[in-house]
C-alpha cells in the first residue's frame, strides 16, 4: 500500500511557493477558485490512489472546520515559504 509521503520533498520550496503564486497572478476570484479546481483534479488524477488521497484529504482539512491542524507540525506536512522582501 502506497503511503502520502509528509515529509519535505523540495529542493527549493520558496521558488515552488512562488510559482504556486504567480499563477493566480491577474486572476479574479472566481478564476483563482476554477484554477484551484482544476488543479486539485489534475492532481488527483495523479496520485491515483484513493488510500494517499484520502490521507491527503485529511491532512489538508484539519483546522479548516475547527480541527487539530494547529497540533500538528506544519514542517510535517509541507515546506513553510519564506518571502523574500524586495527593497
């Protein structure tokens, strides 16, 4: 059984981060949100296992209706972007 792999797989999270940002860039809300989709499905697609999936799911709900997200070690989960300042 395929696991979700948690722990960080990035070589450069803050260019990923980034690019993740300017593809929203221009876009307005009900766009962003349309972009959002498609990617979750795009995604999804492939992962192709319900098992990773599902733990994926669960992990990317927590704390949104209330959960146990804030238990949880964000470094565990994804890479915490760091924004580069421009003078």
């Amino acid at each position: 059984m395929a696991k979700l792999r948690v722990e960080l797989g990035l070589d450069r999270p803050d260019d990923v981060y980034d690019m993740l940002m300017k593809t929203f860039d221009g876009l307005t809300e009900d766009q962003s949100e349309l972009l959002m989709a498609k990617l979750i499905l795009v995604l999804t697609n492939h992962i192709g296992d319900p098992q990773v999936l599902a733990e994926a799911l669960t992990i990317a709900r927590e704390g949104v209706d209330g959960g146990t997200w804030a238990k949880r070690s964000f470094r565990t989960v994804a890479p915490t972007p760091v924004r580069k300042e421009v003078a």
